[in-house]
C-alpha cells in the first residue's frame, strides 16, 4: 500500500512538474529559417567595402552601391536587413556581433553545411558527420522529437532549398514533412498547385530551385495546414559566396530580409498565432577571412567559417537588443532552446548542448 501511495504521490508530482514547465512559456509554435552561409559581418556591418570595391566580386559596382552602401554603419545595415534592424533587434535578441564581445560559434570541427545543421537540430557537434554526403542522419532531431509530442503531430514541416533535408533530418524515421528543392507539392490547395507548377519552369541559376520558391512553398503550406513548427531553410547566400559574386549575395540577403518580414506579418495578423510564435533566425557556419581572400569559402581549414550568428524574436525572449556582453554560445545549444522555447525538455540517445537561457526567459 505504500508503495502505491509513494508511486502516486510521484506521478502527481512529475504531472505538476510538466504542467509547471509549459505554464512557463507562451510560446505555442515556433518558426526556425537558416541563411546558409551568410556572414555575420554583413548582418552586424551590412555591405562590405572591401568586397564592394573589387571588382572580382563585384560587377555593378554603381547600381550595387547605390542599393546597399552608406558611410554611416547604422544606416547601411538597416538598407540590407531592414527586418531584422528595425522589428527583430528592438522587440528580441542579435547575437554575434564578435566586435561587441558576442561571440557566436560552430563547436563542430567542420564548419559546414550538413555538420552545421545537424550541429543546430541535434544538440550535438558529432564528430562522424562529416560530409555533405546523402546519408540519412543518425542522431535524433528536436523536430523529430517535437513531433513526437501528442499536440505536435503531424504539425512539424520542413521546407528547404538544398536536397540533402530530407537526409539531414532523415524523413523517413522522424516522420517530418519535409519539402526539398524539386519535391512535387502534393496537396489540394490551388496556390501551392501553382507553386509545384513554378518550380518545374522557373530557372535554376545555382542549379537548385530559387529561394523566393522554397518561401512561397512554405507560405502557402503555413497558410493553408497551419503547423505550429515550420522550419525554412534558404541556400542562395551560401551558393553566391561559393561562386564569388558579392552583389549577388547582397541581393539575396536582402530578399530573404524581405521573406522574413513577410511571414512575420501573417503571423502577427492570425489569432492562432500572434503573440505565441517565436522567430528564430540564423544561419549553418561562416565564411574566411578577408585578408587571405578566402571569404567565397569555409571550413576547418579556413579561419574564421566557424563564426555565427543568431536572432530572436517572440513571448518568452527578452528584449535584449544587439547583445554587446561579453559571451560565447554555440550552435549546438539551439536544439535544447528550441525545445525550451515550447516548454519541453529535448532528451536524445546522445549529448545536447544546454539551452540558451536568455532566449526562453523573461
């Protein structure tokens, strides 16, 4: 008999524990995007003068200045992110600016695209990823482990650029929907009909579909099944630093900018989703130093390409502005924060980073 009372007296507690946990956030759905490859020089700076100036990099140099520079820092951030300068910085959190004392880190030694990612949605910097290869992922993600959740079922999706999601999420054991490169859309919705109709016809400059398709994919799908987790990954940044063109990359940034502001706007116009959604934004790994011209690229040999950022917006994140503390975060501390964020505690079969406490409490 006291066995049974001591096993319900634990059952009651660990219930008002959970109960405690939730009641503790008011986040109820999050939206994640990644800008791959995007430097926190020009989130932090905005348009580069060395990068604008040569012309290797850089092919209208008038028309590219005319949209992007000025000499006053503020203002030409503000021209390249005007959403994240004038909406997320003011109501949340920008970290990462290095000459701040920010500092914003992969702990993966490879400072990449599939070892970022799987950095970032695991919790865990594991040493064997460690190419970009098609190989299913074998470590737990937090959206796999969010779907796993009773009220999150089937309210999980993923809409990416590069093909390789649905490999670094492995779809077919997590059981998340998720929408890569030249994937049909398969639903009865007349716009994303539409869109599954552009993607096949549009061009492919970097030989995977635009971003602006893979956005309007994951509009249209928010719009219509209304997931309270939506992950977006773009690839143009990243793709245009590989191939040089800085104008390029600038213009890219700038309309991914524009992307955010627009999905931000239909969540704070529905009811579902106003004041109980948080925006996290940030990107998979840096690029090289300037001064050995090595910013088309990245990884362990190429200083500099671990460096990151990240921002946020929503209920639970103080508003704390461009962090210019003295800190050090990793990327693999996002998992367990994304999880916290809903009132959850990430568990996997591997080590995860501990959440970034400032981002999940007021």
């Amino acid at each position: 008999m006291k066995k049974i009372f001591t096993l319900s007296v634990f059952i009651l507690l660990f219930q008002f524990t959970i109960g405690k946990i939730q009641a503790q956030t008011k986040t109820e759905n999050i939206i994640l995007v990644t800008l791959d490859g995007l430097r926190w020089q020009e989130i932090f700076g905005g348009a580069d003068s060395t990068l604008l100036k040569n012309k290797n990099y850089t092919k209208n140099y008038d028309g590219t200045s005319a949209s992007f520079w000025n000499n006053n820092l503020e203002v030409r951030r503000r021209k390249l992110f005007p959403f994240i300068w004038n909406v997320v910085v003011p109501n949340g959190q920008l970290h990462g600016n290095r000459n701040a004392g920010s500092k914003v880190n992969v702990a993966n030694p490879y400072q990449f695209s599939y070892p970022g990612y799987n950095e970032m949605l695991t919790g865990y910097a594991d040493p064997t990823v460690n190419s970009n290869d098609k190989v299913m992922n074998k470590n737990t993600n937090v959206l796999e482990f969010i779907n796993q959740q009773k009220s999150y079922k089937g309210k999980v999706a993923v809409f990416s650029t590069w093909d390789v999601f649905p490999y670094i999420i492995n779809e077919p054991r997590s059981g998340v929907y998720v929408n890569s490169d030249v994937d049909t859309l398969k639903f009865d919705n007349s716009n994303l009909k539409l869109i599954n109709d552009m993607q096949f016809l549009t061009p492919r400059p970097i030989d995977v579909r635009p971003d602006v398709i893979t956005y309007m994919a994951a509009r249209e799908y928010f719009k219509a099944y209304q997931p309270k987790v939506l992950y977006i990954a773009f690839d143009e940044t990243d793709d245009l630093g590989h191939a040089g063109e800085y104008d390029q990359y600038l213009k890219s940034a700038q309309a991914e900018d524009a992307m955010l502001a627009d999905i931000w706007s239909i969540v704070q116009s529905n009811p579902q989703y106003k004041n109980k959604t948080t925006l996290i934004i940030t990107c998979d790994h840096g690029r090289g130093d300037l001064i050995k011209d090595q910013w088309k690229d990245h990884g362990e040999n190429i200083k500099d390409s671990g460096e990151t950022w990240i921002a946020v917006i929503g209920p639970d994140t103080k508003s704390l502005g461009e962090v210019k503390t003295t800190e050090q975060l990793y990327q693999r501390q996002y998992a367990a924060t994304i999880a916290a964020l809903l009132g959850l505690e990430f568990t996997a079969e591997h080590p995860i980073g501990k959440p970034i406490r400032d981002i999940y409490t007021k």
